[in-house]
C-alpha cells in the first residue's frame, strides 16, 4: 500500500523552501545593489573622483582618504584581513 502525505507532513519542507527562496531574493537584491556601488565608484575613479590635477586641495586627499578607509573596513572584513584577520 502506497502512503500518501498529508498536509502537515509537507508543510515543513514546503515553509522552509519559502524560506530559503525569500533568503535567496534577499540575498541576490543585496548584491545587485552591491554591484551597482561598486560600478559607480568604478566610475568616479574613473574621473579621478570629479577633481582635477591642478585643483587638488588637502581637503580631496582627506575626502580620498575617508573612502579609502571605509572601504578598507569592507575588504578586511569581506577577507578576514586587518582587524578581521582569522
């Protein structure tokens, strides 16, 4: 005799599958938007981050240096380097 599953024994793999499906669309929504900032600053590095040679003042290298550390924080911890080293 074939035994057939109910609806409470199916209910659990059906919630968690919901589950990993939201966490994968969370997810892949984080990263689009990850990817799109890094595209950006790709791009304003590209334009030398709107200054120009003969225009460069100790406050863009302070401005530089701020986003330079932010994203430092990032990679170290993304790498398990600096602070994060494991």
């Amino acid at each position: 005799m074939t035994h057939r599953a109910t609806d409470s024994e199916t209910a659990p793999a059906t919630g968690s599958r919901e589950r990993s499906n939201k966490a994968l669309d969370a997810f892949l929504a984080a990263k689009f938007e990850i990817d799109a900032v890094l595209e950006r600053l790709t791009a304003l590095s590209a334009d030398h981050f709107e200054t120009h040679p003969d225009e460069i003042d100790w406050g863009d290298v302070g401005t530089l240096n701020h986003y330079r550390a932010k994203l430092r924080e990032i990679t170290d911890s993304a790498f398990g380097e600096g602070e994060h080293a494991r």
